[in-house]
C-alpha cells in the first residue's frame, strides 16, 4: 500500500463506507466517534433521527452489498424484511391509490441501527481497520508549505483518558450535518465553503409498534407497508408505516411549511386519524405502541459546496451529510454517502493509491457533480410548498420539476411511466432517464388520453386501498 495511515471522522454510515474504501489503500484506517457502540442494534446519542423511518433505496442496498459482502444475507437472517415495493405497498398518490403490480424496486425494510450495526459488524472484520469509541476529534493537525496540510487529529477521550494525537496521509470528514470542520477551517484563517440552504420547515413526529397477531388482521389487507403523499400547500401532511425487523413497524408522520405534526401521543394518534386514509390509524389500533412519540426538525437540505471552496486544503477531503444534506423525508442520505465513498474510490484508485495535492479538488469537483441530482429532486419536491426559503433553482431546473410532476400525475395511468419514476427515485437511473424518447412519448399518450376523457379507471380513490387487490399480472 502507498499510505500508511488515513482517519475518518464519525462513525455512521458514511463514515463506515469511507473506512471500507480507505481499507484497500492505506496500510491502517482509523474511525474516530463520540459514542460508544451499542452491543447490537440499539440507538445511540450520535444519531437522533434513527428512531423515525430510514429507507434504504434500492441502488444503496446495492452498493452497500458491493463494500460489504454479506449485508443482505445477514440483514434478513436478522429479521430485515424483502419487499417489493409495487408489489407490498399501498401507496396513495395525488389521484387515488397506486395500482398494485410487480415493479423492479427490491428493497430491504428495517430499522436504522440494525442497517448501522449490520454494516459496521462487517467492517470489524477488515484487520487494518480500527474503530475508536468515546472520543472527539478535537482539532486538526497541520503542517505548512505550499498551502497548508492537515496530517492529523487531535482526540480528546470522552471517558477520562489522556488526550492523544493521531497523525496520517488523509483525514475525511463524515461527521454529518453537525460537523465542526467548518469551525476549524475558519480558526485556520481560511474562507470556509459556501452554503447552500433550502428550507421546506418540514418535521417529523414517530412511534414505534408490537405489529398484531395476523390472525387479527383482516385478511383481505394485504399491504406490508403504507405511504400517504400531501397534497401540497392545502394539505401538507404525510404518512408511513414501515415494518421493520421483530415484527414492529415504525409509524412517521411529516409535515411541510411549518405544519409539524403532534409529538404528544394523544394529539399523534389523532393525527393519524386526520390523514387522507384511515389505513394507517386501523393499523395502529391493531398494534401495540412500544415507544413514546420521537420529534425530529433539522430537515433543511444544506450544501456546503466545497467544489466551489477558493481555499486549498491538502490532506482532507468531506461526504455525507457533512458536504451535502437532503430532506430527509426523501430517504437519499444512505445511499448518497455509499457512492460518495466510491467516488472517493475512483480518485485514489487513479492516482495509484497516492494522497497529491490535486486529491481533495478532484474529489469536491467529482461528488458535487453527482449530488446535484439528488438536491434538484429533494429542493424541486421542497419547492412544491409555497413556505420554502431559499434560493430557487434555475429556469431548467424549475422546468424539469414540473415536467416530474407531470410523469408523477400519470404515474397511475402507465405502469412503464411508473416504473421508470421508481428506477430514478431509488437511483438506479439517473433523473434523464425520465427524458427517454419512449418515457416522454407514453407521457404525451397518457395526458392526451386524460385530456379528451379515456384515462384508464383509477384503481381506487376511496378512502382504503382495493382490499384483497391482486397483483397485476402483466405490466
């Protein structure tokens, strides 16, 4: 190996993604994080919103079964459940529920800590990574020259240990939203990077539930799992429920433009009773509440663009939520910080494994490039809610939006629309596979069907899902 040392600061997912990448280029990786691990999927301090609903999309169970061979087969021996999503979920849409069929979105539905723990028990098992608990990094350590040059940490324990350095080659920050690394940049005398903030005031509110017994459960209800859209600004509420391993389901509420939902249990029950559908509250009255209901506001989608930083900074490079953060209600955190880490990949693989000066440009310039896709979608869908803040995108971006939320209208109408919508929301594709020759000419067909009145019968616009609803058999 070319290096002999690089530190990852924080120990989440994109920290652990980055340490599994920065394994195969430098003789030692260390992860440096406040808490201490839990023994098994339990909750820690470091991550507050891992009590409420996290989706792991399909391209993110992909990659991270790539960096972690062996993430599927043991996330389902521990109970993480298989689902099809067009297959499994009741999903009501703007125009009525979504028509249940086979899609080509596989997902895995479980909890966060068990995703986390499953991720880092397998990340143990590489013999040149070290993970240090119960400790903060502090403060860089910087040698200059030409520009200045972090080649290391310094960590201050959290249990009563002495303090203590850490020097290396590359130091990568994956310490999410709440990183200090900006601090520290200023403190350096350099400019820090500029941020990008778009704000919708969402909020989520959850609760956790014993699932009931099926012989309870009415059998003509055949959904796994629910989704419930807003309707934009006249109702900007949402709701999910998501089974998850152990038999329990996670229940989240969210709302938009400051409409946060209740976090007493009396007024989230009563919530639920208020959503366009009474799927979720039947559900609930059938379970057995396991928690107290958990709040969660810092929901803006923030991007420190260090594509665009005039400083120079050798030896450190940021991903994940420390770079570039989503809305969380958009479930693109996971899967961004695992391709992050590929990027990263990619930059040091073409440079022989070597940490030059060139690196932490090169890296900046590569991810913003790929997160600009998941802001435009997360930022597009904020911008649907007259209460965002922030600064709107450009016309083509503006334009593109409203061409999405055209295909979402017929999504309904042609099961290849929908599918394709499904491949872009879970990052298979990218967002111009919804500008396809073939995509853009079954949208002109479904609105010309809609517009001279021969649009397919909707599946259901009731109040409930079609109960005991077959799958279709052909697309």
């Amino acid at each position: 190996m070319a290096n002999e040392h690089a530190i990852v600061i924080g120990g989440s997912m994109a920290g652990l993604c980055a340490a599994r990448v920065l394994s195969e280029f430098f003789d030692k990786v260390t992860v440096v994080d406040r808490d201490a691990y839990p023994a098994g999927a339990h909750e820690r301090p470091g991550v507050p919103q891992s009590r409420h609903v996290h989706a792991l999309l399909m391209r993110g169970r992909q990659e991270l079964e790539n960096l972690f061979p062996g993430f599927d087969r043991t996330m389902l021996e521990h109970g993480a459940i298989d689902i099809n999503f067009g297959l499994d979920f009741a999903v009501l849409r703007r125009d009525g529920w979504g028509r249940r069929q086979h899609n080509p979105i596989e997902t895995l539905f479980a909890s966060r800590v068990l995703m986390e723990e499953t991720v880092r028990g397998l990340l143990r098992k590489l013999p040149n990574v070290e993970l240090i608990e119960r400790a903060d990094a502090a403060a860089f350590l910087i040698e200059r020259g030409d520009a200045p040059r972090v080649s290391g940490l310094r960590v201050i324990p959290r249990d009563g240990r002495p303090e203590f350095t850490l020097t290396g080659q590359l130091v990568v920050d994956a310490s999410g939203r709440g990183t200090k690394i900006p601090g520290w940049i200023k403190e350096l005398g350099l400019p820090t990077p500029e941020e990008e903030i778009v704000d919708s005031h969402t909020g989520y509110a959850s609760r956790w539930y014993k699932a009931s017994s099926p012989s309870r459960r009415p059998p003509q209800w055949w959904w796994k799992g629910v989704w419930i859209e807003p309707l934009g600004d006249s109702a900007a509420e949402a709701g999910v429920l998501f089974p998850v391993e152990g038999e329990r389901f996670i229940v989240t509420l969210a709302g938009w433009g400051g409409k946060y939902p209740p976090s007493d249990e009396d007024g989230f029950t009563a919530q639920l009773r208020k959503l366009r559908s009474p799927i979720i509250a039947e559900e609930v009255a059938l379970g057995e509440p396991m928690s107290n209901v958990y709040s969660y506001r810092q929901m803006a989608n923030r991007w420190r663009h260090y594509d665009k930083w005039q400083a120079r900074l050798d030896g450190f490079v940021a991903l994940g939520d420390a770079t570039c953060a989503f809305n969380p209600v958009y479930g693109q955190g996971m899967t961004s910080a695992a391709l992050e880490a590929l990027i990263l990949r990619d930059c040091l693989k073409e440079r022989g494994g070597q940490v030059d000066a060139a690196l932490p440009r090169e890296f900046f310039t590569r991810i913003a490039a790929f997160q600009k896709d998941p802001w435009s979608m997360a930022t597009g869908a904020d911008f649907s809610f007259a209460a965002t803040e922030g600064r709107r995108p450009a016309l083509a971006a503006r334009a593109f939006s409203r061409v999405l939320g055209k295909m979402l209208e017929v999504g309904n109408d042609d099961p290849k629309i929908g599918d394709r919508l499904a491949e872009v929301v879970h990052m298979v594709r990218l967002p111009s596979a919804l500008l396809d020759r073939e995509i853009l000419a079954r949208i002109a067909r479904a609105w010309g069907r809609r517009i001279i009145g021969r649009r397919p019968k909707a599946e259901s616009t009731g109040a409930m899902p079609p109960l005991g609803a077959a799958p279709a058999l052909e697309a």
